[in-house]
C-alpha cells in the first residue's frame, strides 16, 4: 500500500478533509484518528468493516455515519468492551500516566511528528 494515491488508506499523507472537519479543525488528532482507523481497518479480517474505514479514510463518508453502522458495530464493539474492562482494572497513577502518555503522543501529531 505505499503506492497507495492520496487520501487513500495506508498512504501518508494528510487526514481526509471530513476527518479534520469532524475534529473541529485540530489537525493533530484528526492525524490520529486517521492513523488508528487505519490500524484497526489492517488488524480487521471484516471485509465490510474494511471497505467502510476505506470510505471513512477517503471522504466517502463521515466517520458519524459510519460508527452508527451495523459494520463498525459488529467489527468494534468486543474491542471496545474488553479495552473498558482492562481500563478499570488499571490503578489512578497509571490511567494517569497513560492520559498523559496520549497527550504528548497527540502533540507529536500536531507538529507532524508522528
């Protein structure tokens, strides 16, 4: 997928319009929404769930239309459920230190460094 064209998944460059757009204009974490869809579309063996982050990623369409999906739903929704309970079970200081983590990690992102 390096050859991929622009705005197409897998390829470098910036984040789809309606990603920035649906991050209120924060470039940063429109790149790391961006990066993380395209994580989970290449861990996914959901084919739906893939071509509908492919749609996402290319400004086909609107993450807000997508997550509503019977495709993201199905695709996510164990993930996000195991993720809730793994967070609880974490201590203040490292939910704290992971936040942070997150924080810095988003800076990177706005200054391009991710």
């Amino acid at each position: 997928m390096t050859n991929a064209p622009p705005g197409a998944p897998g390829s470098p460059d910036e984040p789809a319009e309606a990603l920035v757009r649906f991050t209120r204009g924060d470039t940063g974490r429109a790149s790391a929404l961006s990066t993380n869809l395209r994580i989970l579309r290449e861990a996914s063996g959901d084919r739906d769930f893939q071509r509908l982050v492919d749609d996402v990623l290319t400004g086909r369409r609107i993450l807000r239309e997508a997550v509503r999906s019977p495709e993201f739903d199905r695709a996510i929704a164990p993930h996000v459920e195991r993720f809730g309970q793994w967070w609880d079970e974490r201590p203040d200081e490292e939910r704290h230190a992971l936040a942070a983590e997150g924080e810095q990690w988003l800076d990177e992102a706005r200054e391009g460094n991710r």
